[in-house]
C-alpha cells in the first residue's frame, strides 16, 4: 500500500454522533421488510397466501441456494464500483425505491391456483432476495469504508443491531393488529397495505443513511487491478473470515427457527393466540437491550471473549426454560427475554469481528475487498434464516402440520424447534468462536497498516 494511502488512512477523523445513528437507519429500513420475512412470512404464505407448509420451506431453500452465488457477485460489483458518491452509497439511494416494490408485491395474495401461487411465491421471493443483496450489501461494506478504528466500529455495529430491532420491534408488535384493522379483518388485503407503509419509511431511513454517512477508509490502488479468481481464493485462505462466516450462519438459523416458530408455539403450545405480538415483541426487545449492552461492553473488551461467555450463559438460561414451561408464564417471559439479550448481543460484536477481518485481509494480502467479504454477512443472513425458516416448515410438514386441525404430533414438534435447537446452535457458536484470535492481533495489524 502506498505511502499516501497510509498516511490519508492514518489521519482519519472521529466518526460523529449524527454519524453513527445514521449508520443505524439502515437497519431500521432493511428490518421492516426482512422483520416482515423473519416472522411472518412463513405464517403468510402457509394460513393467509394458502400454499403448504413443506411447498414453502422448499422455497425458503431453493432461492438461497441461488444467493450462493447471488451475493459474492454482488460484493465483487461493489468493490468494482466508482462514482461520485463512493463505491457504496450510490446503492442505498438507488436501489431503495425498488426494494420498497417488491416487499408490497411479495404479500399480496392473487386469484390464481395452487400452482400459480407457488410460481408467483418463487418469483417475487426470489426478486426480492436479490434486490435485497443489491442494497444490503453495499450498506455493510459502507461500515468499514467509514473507520479503520475497532472500537468505533463496535459502535457503528451496535446501533447497526439497535436498528435493526428498532425495526423488527415495530413489525413484530403492529403487523398482525394493522393488517387485521387496515383489511377489515381480510389478511390478504391488510397484509400488502402495511407492507407499503413500511416500505415507504424504509425508504425514507435508506436515503437518510445515505446522506449521513461517507466512505473515508482510502481503498489501496493494487486492488483495483485485482483478478476475481484471486480475490475468492485470498478470501477463503482468510482463515478469521470463515469462522466469522460460520459464526453468522449459525446465529441467523436460530433467528430463523425462533422468529418462525414463535407464532406457532404461542398459538398452539402456549394455546394463547392473542400473545403472538407480545412475544415476538419481547424477542425483538431483547434484541435491542443487547444492542445497547454492547454499544458500551465492546468499547473495553474483546468482542470474541465477550461473546463467549454471553452465549454460555445463554445456553443455561435457554436449558431452564423446559424447566418453568407450563408452570410460570411470568418467569418463562423473564428467562426467555434475558437469554436472547444474550444471543442479541452476538450480532453487533460478530459485525466488530467482521470487519476487523477486511482489516486482515488487506495486511495478510494487500487488498481490501470489503463488498466481498461482507456478502457473506448478507449470505448469511438470508441463507440462515432461509434454513431455518426451510427446516421449520420441513419440521412441520413432517409432523403433519395442518392450521385447520393441529395433532398432538405438530405440538410436540414445534415445542421442540422452539426450546431445543436454539440451543444446539449456541453450543456450536461458542465453539467456533474459541479458533478466532484476532482480537489479540488487530492492534498492531492496524499500526502496521498505517505507518
């Protein structure tokens, strides 16, 4: 890296307040229709829309199987892009307009047969899955264009998380009661109604990070000349990206699992239907305190080590809700909300992790293809989730799921979706996140980096 570029990288100014929150506003805007996706559009498609439950899971599978290759191309186009407002933001302002279209497309429900809506499912899921990736990960990739620092990242990425359930909070909590009041009580009306409100402020929060926020980490030259072919094959010798990427695989497939099957539980375990907005409310909440937790726990200490030991607790406290299951619906509520504080923590310290990763990247190989390396942010956010909500709906199915006459079988199967594997998959975290040691590196990486 040349001198200038060492020294322009080296003099970067503090990030602003008004910065940082603006950072955050892109998560807002991407969770009132990925918020939408996460919870309610399995229950959409399978009691509203009207397709079965296994036709929809193979859809959620299908479309991500595609994003594998969707969402690198997506980051090589990034960090090939130049214009005047970056190689990032042009997309938040651009691309923000058609992502509002078709969140409204994909819930509405047309007259067709079960073979139309199915078609019509995997068209406008699909489309939506690829703008989605067009926006999501130029407004990733913008994190670490704006600071080289780790600790203003962690910041960056805690209000990145508060936004992000800022806006899942606000779906989970008013969705179901504006459908049904907007339709008249007819879903497949109310639905498409409130996923245009939506839209439009989600568009309106794009725009607003787009002003706010700048790129001011200086890309080094060699990288525009940089072969494709060589940029995947440094990425995947970037031994701390993979673990980050498998650490956020994980952590969406129990978004997907939890934020599907909650409905479900609640409507037919719990036999309390009213308290569906409630609890995924609550688990949205608990989102946003971990994303405050972290906004001042990553300011002192390493994001791998603190993740370590939030997730263990997180474990015991998941373990002990088989335990009050039935018997306190106060202190399951309690218990419940605490342990996924814990698990929400994860994602702006993940982030953190993520983008010390680019850091390591252009000091082990003198390039820094952020649009890259956070596709696979992106890639797992869509593919976890994807799994998990195919899983769900293959669980279901298997169990003989159907919304007219719920067996003793189904309830037994989505109990144990719901209180069993998140667990499994926080065990496996806090595995991986025992071969991450850059934390004890990055410091002098960036020194190096800079002088």
């Amino acid at each position: 890296m040349g001198l200038a570029v060492r020294e322009e990288n080296a003099k970067l100014p503090k990030l602003t307040l008004k910065e940082k929150i603006s950072y955050g506003y892109g998560d807002v805007a991407s969770n009132f229709v990925w918020g939408m996706v996460n919870s309610y559009l399995l229950f959409f498609y399978t009691d509203v829309f009207g397709i079965t439950a296994a036709a929809a899971g193979t859809l959620f599978l299908i479309t991500r199987i595609f994003d594998a290759v969707n969402d690198p191309l997506m980051g090589i186009i990034v960090d090939k892009t130049k214009s005047k407002h970056g190689k990032t933001r042009p997309y938040l302002l651009y691309i923000a307009v058609p992502f509002g279209i078709l969140s409204v497309i994909t819930f509405i429900t047309p007259d067709l047969s079960m073979t139309g809506k199915v078609i019509y499912a995997y068209i406008t899921y699909g489309l939506l899955g690829i703008v989605y990736t067009m926006i999501n990960i130029p407004y990733g990739a913008l994190m670490p264009l704006m600071s080289r620092n780790s600790k203003e990242k962690g910041e960056l990425n805690s209000y990145r998380a508060i936004g992000r359930s800022v806006g899942a909070i606000i779906v989970a909590s008013l969705t179901l009661p504006l459908v049904n009041y907007l339709g008249g009580g007819n879903q497949q009306l109310g639905f498409p109604i409130v996923m245009g409100i939506y839209s439009v402020i989600g568009i309106i929060f794009f725009w607003l990070t787009f002003k706010n926020c700048h790129e001011r980490v200086v890309t080094p030259k060699e990288q525009k000349n940089t072969e494709i072919k060589k940029s995947l094959t440094q990425m995947f010798k970037n031994k701390y990206w993979l673990l980050v990427s498998a650490n956020s695989f994980l952590w969406f497939v129990r978004m997907g699992i939890m934020n599907g099957v909650l409905i479900y539980y609640v409507k037919y375990v719990l036999e309390q239907p009213g308290m569906a907005p409630f609890y995924l409310t609550l688990l949205n909440i608990a989102n946003l305190v971990g994303g405050f937790f972290a906004l001042s726990i990553l300011r002192k200490y390493s994001s791998r080590n603190s993740s370590m030991l939030m997730f263990t607790i997180a474990v015991v406290l998941l373990a002990s809700l088989f335990l009050v299951e039935g018997q306190s619906m106060i202190l399951f509520s309690i218990i419940f909300f605490v342990a996924n504080v814990l698990i929400g923590y994860g994602d702006p310290a993940t982030l953190t992790m993520l983008g010390d990763t680019i850091d390591y990247q252009e000091w082990k190989f003198g390039t820094r293809p952020e649009g890259l390396l956070v596709s696979s942010y992106s890639f797992s956010t869509k593919f976890g989730v994807a799994i998990g909500s195919s899983l769900l709906g293959y669980a279901l199915s298997w169990a003989g799921y159907d919304p007219s006459a719920v067996t003793e079988g189904a309830k037994t199967m989505i109990r144990t979706l719901m209180l069993s594997l998140p667990i499994v998959l926080t065990v496996l975290q806090v595995i991986i996140l025992y071969f991450y040691k850059l934390d004890k590196h990055h410091a002098d990486i960036v020194k190096d980096l800079n002088y």
